[in-house]
C-alpha cells in the first residue's frame, strides 16, 4: 500500500528528520529469529524495513548479504515464508512501511500476479528488485503500481541525467540512491558527493531520496542523513547478526538484541542529523 | 521475381529489447544499464563499420588461422557404417578452441570504447585462455573469475592464463563452477564500470551479448556451409554441437537455421543422468527463469532457487544457457540432448584412437550424440559435428578417471 509509506514520510518531513531504513535479510539464520529481528526494528528506531528474500545468486551483494542469504536458504527459508515474516509483522505493527528487496527469478518463479496478491495481503508497501531496470517494466513494475504497490527504483551514480527520467519513470514511494559503483557492503563514499548527489535527483523528482550502500555507523548515518531523507543501513546489520552467531550458524541470545543495539545507535544519528546540518 | 522477406525466418531475433521470443533481454543492476546501452551502441556501429570487419577479419586469418579445415573423418565413417562425419575443426584455431572468434570481436569494441581493462569469466578455462591471450595481444590489463573446483580441474589453462600475464581469481561461493564465476564478474563490473569491459564468453548475458557474441562465432558455420559446398557440392543433413552457454553451437546453427532440410542437434551434459540432480541439461531438464541477465532455461528449485548441476566437463557446467537455443527449442527449430559423462569420456577415446585427434571433454559430448546417430543413417547422408575445442587441457581430468597414473 502506498498510503503507508507517503504517511511515513510526511511524518517524518514534520519531523524534520531524515527516515532510517533497515535492512535485514528474512530467514536470516532462521524464520522465527528473523522475524524477532524484525519486531524488534521499529521500537529500536527502524522507519521503514526492507526484508530482504533470499537468493542464490545475489549479482548485486558483496559476501555479507550474500552470506546471509545462503544461511537463510539453508535454514530453509523461501519465498513463502518471507511473506509469512510479513504477515506476522502486520499482526502487531499496522504502521511500518515494509518494502521487500531481492532478485526478480524467485518472484518470476512464484508467478508475478500471485505474488502481488500475496504481497498486498501480507502488509507489503514497496518492491526493489535489483536486476529489473526500467527497460524491463512490463515484468513485474506496470504490475505492482496497478495493485498499488510501490515499486523503488535504484539510481546510481552512472545514472546519468539523461537517463535519471526514465529510472523515476514509474518510481514510486522512494529513490534509492545506490551511492557508489559496486556492491552492498563497500566502503562509505565522500558525504559531500553523495549530497550532491541527492540534490541532482531532486533536482528531477519530488519523491523522497534515500541513501545506501556503505552506511554503517551513527556517524555515517548522521553524515549521510545531513542531505538525504532517508538513510538504509543493511550490511551493517547482517554483519551484526553474522557476529552473535554460534560456529555452527545457529542463533543465540545475542542476536536479536545486538541488532537492537546497532539500530538505536543508528537512529540516534539520524535523529540529530538535520540538527547537525542546521548548525 | 523479387524473393519476399521470410516471415517466419529463425535469423530474424532478437528484437530491439534483446527478446527471442519470451527470452533474452536485459536483466540487470541500474549501475550496469547506462554501460550496456552503449555497448548496444557501439556494436550497433561496429557491425556495419568496414574497417570493424576488415580489422577482424584480418585478425581472424593471421592470428587465429582462419577458417578452420572441414575434415572428413573417413575412420571414424567407416568404424560407425552410416552417415559420412565431418567435423568442423575449430579446436586448431590458436588458443584451441572456438572462443577466440568472440575475443577478438570483443577486444575490438573495448578498445573502441576507451576501455583500459578486461574482465572475464571461465568455466573450463578456454575463454579465460582466449581472453588473456587477446589482452596480452592489445596490451590490456585482464583478470579472469574461474571457479575453485575449476582451477583445479583445468589446471593446465590457469597456468597458461598466468603465463600470459591475467590475474586468476578463484571463486569459491556455490559449488565453485562458472556460475559463481560468473556472479563474481558481474560484481566486479558493477563496481569498475568506467573503465572495465567485461568480455562475456558464451552467447548469454544481458543483451547485447547473445547477439553479438552469436555474430562473432557465426564465422564457424558460414564457413562450413562455404566448405561444405565446395566439398560435396550440397548442404549436411545434420548438425551436431555441444551447448553449454551454447556459443560454438549457435556459431555453428545460425547459419542453417532457415534451411529446413538441415537437422539439427545441440547436446546437453547429462552429467550423471537426469533422474538426479548431478547433470547440467537445463534445456532437457530445466524451466525458464531469469539469472545473468536474461530469461533463459535454468536448472532451479520450485523456489526460483538456481541448482549448481554436475558435469564431466567444466565447460559445460553451468545450470543455465544462451537465450536463443531456449527459443530455438520452443520454437521445435532445434533438438537438445543430454550426454552422459560416461559416454562423453568413451567418445573422447573412441575419436583419439580412431583419428588421431584429442578433442576436448566439451565436444566429446556432441562426438557421443554423433555415434549414436551415424550408424541409423544412410551412407550418402552428411553430419557436420564442431569440433570446438582441443582435449590437451582435459588430459588430467581424463588420466584420473580411466585410473592411469600420469
């Protein structure tokens, strides 16, 4: 549902203060710890979550995410299940927007219509799927904006402002923009660049505009929140988790609560990122 | 009268989007597309460039050795007592193998576009080969993603590729075969998308891959149909190759598609048969699906999961293939078989006893289709059968399972 998310963000524009967007990967070492990990977001600070659906063959992700997703393909998990994470989320957070980010085949695979239907149901606001550029709309984009459901598109800095009409085309809910050539985990690029950044994409959209790829601190969230509306953090907790793990791959008492503590450490910085940009 | 244009040609995909029919296409990362796109446009360019086509052509003949011989395997005709067989001997091409007709065409456009590196993926190490050796011949840096098992496997083409100056890096996610190669070079290429061209290997990817890498290994049957007329004055009955990504077949078929006369056949690795999950027939024994790019056929789970798949020859290891031989099949234009990995190891010794030739594990595969089918035809029909690559790299792999000590 769009409502959802376009609520979220006036809210947060009310505010004043940039949304933080957490990344997690569903399944991630198991269902039902992912699904704690994922109660846990929003009272830590989380605004919107991205549940992340295993793959693979993850083209696009660096070896954390990637890790993450062959532990949760291990423990069992599908796409069936990432939607049931969804649903057990609804029961209790009517509020949260919940975008669910991965790669096109499992979904293509799952059949698009039922997927949508099955999305929408489960609370769903908003899709990034990778590998479907705008050249490839007619797949599952057209679709999901016909049901209501947001489709996020990601910018990057080879999205030059030629091309930059096409890629918010049929954008909606958001802009995620990828800050550097490369895959998820790398380093954080200059701030300044990527405020620049963000002011060339705003320069062709009203939509709100969000950072990721190499957030992984307060201060990167504060630095980055400084220009952006929102600021998606993801390898940061996948590695969090990775971290509590036992040798094995299994879940112990650390691991929800240890992303807990990474989250609100992030929320606190981007709750003073506008105060810092203010001054 | 003027010949009208063929309405339901098979030449004809693919389309402006890079679609042979529900296949194809350009599946890829937002950072990847701007790239693509002008890779679009150059080779778009390039093809219809006289000095493109001279270039190549030129380098073709003097450093590849083209066109290869059309060999009649009068032995092996006479040992099977059917069809006559003739292989397309592309396995003496420099480099030993078929790949160095698409590496030349694609160093071309990277120099080009101003690229100052190149990256590659390899299965069984022949395009890592190719790759290295042309980027050794233009001066450009080259670092090759082959998969862990693979090093070890193909050790002899890791050591050539490091003689000719490429950097190998294993991969070892997955089963660490050409897939998670191939993963592993796309993320390279996302992350050095300004001065790196990624030189794809086979016939697959997002467009303008298939196509073009088509175009460059279309000089395999272009030739042969040349070679064949001057030979017997008539075209073969059938065709014979191996697919795995499908590029030498597809170099081989596209030439012959709109002529019906001409049977043809690609041959799949059935690994250890297809009751299992330890083959890599994804034609046979797949679904279409979307992975590197394009919608092809694909070996996956009910998930949309993509299974590893198994095979003899590392070549032929990958649990998808090109996007063209997906449509060819649907469209019933082209017939795909599996091959056991047994049967390819007795045609690798059947061709290297009868004809003195080593062929490589990948076309011992269409070598075992062709002597099941030989011996069912008539002595004045004709098969033609790519002989795509030359066994020398194979000869450890092969030494270890016929348990001679070397």
């Amino acid at each position: 549902m769009t409502a959802r998310m376009d609520k979220r963000f006036a809210d947060l524009a009310a505010e004043g203060r940039p949304a933080l967007v957490t990344y997690f990967m569903g399944g991630d070492p198991d269902f039902d710890t992912s699904l704690a990990i994922m109660k846990a977001l929003p009272s830590a600070g989380s605004d919107i979550i991205e549940l992340g659906m295993p793959f693979s063959d993850p083209m696009a992700d660096g070896p954390a995410i990637q890790l993450a997703g062959q532990r949760a393909l291990k423990g069992g998990q599908t796409l069936v299940k990432t939607l049931e994470i969804a649903r057990r989320f609804r029961e209790d957070d009517q509020d949260t927007p919940i975008v669910m980010m991965g790669y096109y085949n499992p979904i293509y695979i799952y059949g698009v219509e039922r997927f949508l239907d099955d999305a929408l149901a489960c609370g769903i606001d908003g899709l990034i799927v990778v590998d479907l550029p705008p050249e490839m709309d007619d797949e599952l984009c057209i679709p999901a904006l016909k049901k209501d459901i947001n489709f996020i598109r990601l910018a990057t800095p080879t999205t030059d402002d030629k091309r930059l009409p096409k890629v918010l085309e049929n954008t909606s809910g958001f802009v995620y923009y990828v800050s550097m050539n490369g895959i998820t985990g790398s380093a954080l690029p200059d701030p300044t660049v990527v405020g620049g950044a963000v002011q060339r994409i705003k320069g062709h959209t009203k939509l709100p505009v969000c950072v990721g790829f190499g957030v992984k601190t307060a201060e990167h969230a504060r630095a980055i929140g400084a220009s952006a509306d929102g600021v998606v953090v993801g390898t940061a907790i996948v590695n969090q988790v990775a971290s509590s793990l036992t040798a094995d791959g299994k879940s112990t008492g650390a691991t929800v609560p240890g992303v807990e503590t990474l989250v609100r450490s992030l929320s606190a910085g981007v709750r003073s990122a506008r105060l810092v940009a203010a001054e | 009268m003027n010949e009208t244009p063929k309405l339901n040609s098979f030449k004809a995909g693919p389309d402006e989007d890079g679609r042979f029919g529900i296949f194809g296409g350009r599946f890829v990362a937002e950072t990847l597309m701007p790239l693509i796109l002008d890779l679009q446009d150059e080779w778009t360019r390039a093809r219809t460039d006289a000095a493109f086509q001279a270039e190549l052509q030129h380098l073709n003949t003097h450093y590849t050795g083209r066109p290869s011989p059309l060999y009649f395997a009068e032995r092996m005709t006479a040992e099977l007592g059917g069809a006559k067989i003739y292989f397309k001997r592309d396995e003496l091409n420099h480099t030993g193998s078929h790949k160095i007709n698409n590496c030349l065409g694609q160093i071309l456009l990277a120099k080009r576009m101003g690229k100052t590196r190149i990256i590659a993926e390899t299965g069984a190490g022949q395009h890592g080969v190719a790759s290295a050796t042309v980027a050794a011949r233009f001066g450009l840096p080259c670092v090759v993603y082959m998969g862990a098992t693979d090093v070890e496997r193909q050790a002899p083409n890791v050591f050539r590729m490091k003689l000719l100056g490429a950097e190998v890096k294993p991969v070892t996610a997955g089963h660490g075969t050409l897939k998670d190669a191939m993963n592993e070079a796309l993320r390279d290429w996302v992350t050095n998308v300004d001065d790196t061209y990624y030189m794809i290997g086979t016939a697959a990817g997002p467009h303008p891959y298939p196509e073009m890498v088509r175009e460059f290994q279309s000089v395999i049957g272009k030739e042969v149909r040349e070679q064949m007329m001057a030979a017997e004055g008539r075209l073969p009955d059938l065709l014979v190759a191996a697919v795995g990504g499908g590029s030498n077949a597809i170099g081989l078929f596209h030439p012959f598609l709109d002529d019906q006369s001409v049977k043809i056949v690609g041959v799949e690795a059935g690994g250890k048969g297809l009751d299992g999950e330890e083959h890599c027939a994804s034609l046979t024994a797949g679904s279409p699906g979307v992975l590197h790019g394009n919608r092809t056929y694909l070996l996956q789970d009910g998930d949309g999961q993509i299974k590893e798949g198994h095979s003899i020859s590392a070549g032929l290891d990958y649990p998808g293939i090109g996007p063209e031989h997906s449509w060819l099949k649907d469209a019933g234009r082209v017939e795909y078989v599996p091959i056991m990995d047994h049967e390819a190891l007795e045609a690798f010794q059947f061709l290297t006893r009868l004809e003195g030739i080593i062929p490589a594990l990948e076309p011992s595969h269409a070598l075992a289709e062709v002597m099941k089918r030989a011996p069912k035809m008539d002595k004045d029909q004709i098969i033609v059968m790519n002989l795509c690559g030359r066994g020398d790299k194979d000869i450890f792999t092969v030494g270890k399972l016929l348990g001679m000590g070397l």
